[in-house]
C-alpha cells in the first residue's frame, strides 16, 4: 500500500471484479487464503474505488489515460 491508500493488486486480484464480487480466480491453492487476501486488499486501501486490479485491462478504463505518447497505455491512478 501506498501511503496515499491506493492498493494495487497482482496474482490474487488479477481482475476487478474478482475483487469487488469476492470470487476468487479458477485454480488456487487455498480457498480460505484467496478470501482472506480479498479481505485484506480492501482493508488497506482507502475505499473500493483505489483498488486496481494489475492484470485487469480495464483498468484503462476505469482511470484517466496519461496524455502524451504513453496515452491508451498508461492510467493515471490517483485519489
């Protein structure tokens, strides 16, 4: 977490909606560990809306692009 309580999120959230519909991905190695990191992600950012999902293209879409070059590939992700 950043000290802005922005969490961003890898192999256990690797979707939005994994995260925001607590269902955890297909193969896993401990269902009560995959709700337990769900539970945790959400405790450490500062609301729903600061969890990025960091496989998850829709992010792109869900945060402003960055202008410039890097604009449709970057998001600017920001509270």
């Amino acid at each position: 977490m950043s000290s802005t309580g922005i969490f961003a999120s890898s192999g256990r959230g690797a979707r939005q909606e994994n995260i925001e519909d607590d269902r955890p991905v297909p193969i896993l190695h401990s269902m009560t560990g995959m709700y337990g990191a769900f539970d945790r992600i959400n405790e450490l950012a500062d609301g729903p809306h600061l969890v990025v999902a960091g496989h998850d293209p829709e992010v792109l879409t869900r945060f402003p692009p960055l202008t410039g070059p890097l604009s449709g590939r970057v998001a600017v992700i920001a509270p």
